[in-house]
C-alpha cells in the first residue's frame, strides 16, 4: 500500500528452541526491514529465551511475552501480545513457520483498509525435517520454484504451490477465490481486534480459536483478502495435536448465543 503503518508478527511459540532459530533467521533475512516480531510464549523453558537474545543481537527488534506453562492457552498469550503492541498492523504466525524472503513486504503490499489477509504455508514432511535440522538442506533453498517442484515430486513436502513468488498481477488475479484464515499466517489490523476485543481466552485446548476469530470479524463486517503466490511460509514438520473435542462445542455455543465482542478478550487483562 501507499501509505505508511507499522507492522508487527506475532509468533505464537511453546518450547522447542530449535525450531524457533529456523524461524528467526527467516525474519532476520527479509528483503523488507519494516517490521517487528513478539514472540507470544505460552509457557516455555529458558532454552527459547536464549534464542531469543542471540536474534536481538543479530539485530531484530523482538518483544518476549511470557506467562506460565498451565496447559493450552494460546488464545491468552496472544491477546497480551497484542495488548502491549504498538503496530499499526498485525501479522499472526507460529514458532514452527519459517517465513520466505519476502514474506514481510508481501503482507505489507497486501495490507488493505477494512480487510483481513489469510495466507497459506508449504508443509514439509519428517524426512525432509530432519535434513533441515542437521543442516543438509538450506530452507532459502526451498524459494527455488524447481526445487519446490522436486521436493514435491518426491513426497518431502506438501502444497508446493503455496511456496511460489509469483509476479504481482498473477498473484492477486489467482488471490480472488476465498481462503479461510489460518493461524500460522493472517494479517488484521490492531483497531479490528480490538474492536471484537481479539482472541476469546475461553479457548483453552488446541484448536478452533483462529475459527472463533474469523467468524466474529466477518460478523463485525471485516472482510477477508486471500494471499496467494506471495507471502508463504515453510512450515517445519511435528507431531501433529489432536483437536480437544471439547473446543468445537463452545464453538457452536458461542455462534448461537451471538458473542460477537469476547467476552473474556483482551480487555479481560487489565480489568
């Protein structure tokens, strides 16, 4: 866009300081310097911290907001995170996404007034994880289209597509068609999250607080912009949770009884 905001990634993270690296170093070699990063820590060790230091050393401007490990509660983390945020914009993701080069510009050019911006993410596969990890394989490598191609001819990743850095017209032109948002990598503007008074923290358990979002901002009248062929991310393969049932039917509860504005948001931590 032509005019001038700040943006902020919000990084939901739990342990696994390894997998974090990765991340950080994706954002450390961003074409666009025009961001900052919070990591939203629900819980973890003094291991993620660590990393945390080195990257401020390195030169990224990174905020740690912690609170004690009592289970899932990511839906409360992230509300804190974006409480002490001063951005304009705020871009969600997880520890587990490592971004593409341009992956900050892309949502900056995405950007739009009244909207929300959902983009998507290759999925690598353990075989191909663990060459990652030991250094055989270099993420930035995975930007190649015909590496991308290859990789996923060979089973070791999935949703290639969603990899690619297509020229601008092609992508907003294949960007039409709807996409939900995913946690991993959703733009919103501040003021529209706090206007539905952001992430509901009766959301404790994995799953289904990035679906109670989205429905409250549609129902708030925030309109959805899809990010396809720009702005993805890899994300590194792990054992993958198990939806609390439970989750899906405060969900539906949630939907019946109108519950546009959380009622347990962000205003909830400084009452």
């Amino acid at each position: 866009m032509t005019f001038r905001f700040s943006l902020e990634v919000i990084i939901a993270a739990y342990n696994d300081a390894e997998v974090l690296a990765l991340t950080l170093e994706g954002y450390r070699r961003q074409s666009s310097r025009e961001f900052a990063l919070c990591v939203a820590d629900d819980g973890s060790g003094a291991e993620v911290l660590d990393v945390i230091e080195r990257y401020r050393a390195q030169g990224l401007s990174i905020r740690h907001v912690w609170h004690e490990d009592q289970g899932f509660r990511k839906a409360q983390i992230v509300n804190r995170a974006i409480a002490g945020s001063q951005a304009d914009y705020i871009v969600f993701s997880d520890s587990d996404c490592v971004p593409m080069r341009h992956f900050i510009a892309d949502h900056r050019d995405w950007a739009c007034p009244g909207y929300m911006v959902s983009g998507r993410r290759v999925d690598t596969a353990e075989a191909l994880t663990a060459r990652i990890k030991l250094g055989e394989l270099a993420l930035a490598s995975l930007e190649r289209p015909l590496r991308l191609v290859v990789e996923s001819m060979r089973g070791n990743l999935s949703r290639a597509e969603f990899g690619l850095h297509l020229p601008r017209w092609l992508a907003r032109l294949w960007s039409r068609k709807p996409l939900a948002l995913l946690g991993a990598n959703m733009g919103v503007w501040r003021e529209q999250l706090l206007a539905v008074n952001g992430f509901d923290s009766d959301f404790e358990g994995y799953g289904a607080e990035e679906v109670d979002l989205e429905w409250r901002l549609r129902t708030y009248g925030i309109k959805s912009r899809a990010m396809r062929g720009r702005g993805g991310l890899i994300h590194i393969h792990h054992y993958e949770r198990q939806v609390d049932s439970h989750v899906y039917h405060l969900l539906q509860y949630k939907r019946q009884v109108g519950e546009v504005v959380a009622r347990n948001g962000i205003h909830r931590l400084s009452a």
